[in-house]
C-alpha cells in the first residue's frame, strides 16, 4: 500500500529533469555547432602571415633542429 504512495510526483519530477537535461543537450550542441560554423567559414586566418620578432628565431631553431633529426 505504502509502496504507491510517491509514484506520481516521483515521475513529473522525472519527466522534469529529463526535459532539462534534453533542452540542456540540444543547446550545448547548437553553440558547438555554431562555432565549428563560425570557424570554418572565416575568411580571416587564425595563423599570422609572418612571425612576430620575438618568434622568429624560435622558429627558425626549430625548423633547424627538425632538418637535423633523424628519422626513424
């Protein structure tokens, strides 16, 4: 008898949740979607054209030491 007692407000609260939890989803999906749009379809490279002064020589030791590892 006592077993039925709390199986009507159990589910709604449920459902509730669950409906959360769905509209949750759908927006966390729609801002990643969003931004993978924005992303691909910028005209505007997220990589300089030439370096930066203070990065050049960096970069060119790695393009050295790159030329000079073996591969293997």
């Amino acid at each position: 008898m006592y077993e039925y007692a709390f199986a009507g407000p159990t589910t709604e609260r449920r459902d509730a949740l669950r409906s959360v939890g769905v509209a949750v989803l759908v927006m966390l999906l729609s801002l990643a979607a969003a931004t993978v749009f924005i992303a691909g379809s910028s005209t505007r490279s997220w990589f300089p054209s030439r370096w930066d002064a203070h990065v050049a020589p960096i970069a060119a030791e790695v393009a050295r030491l790159r030329v000079r590892a073996p591969h293997g």
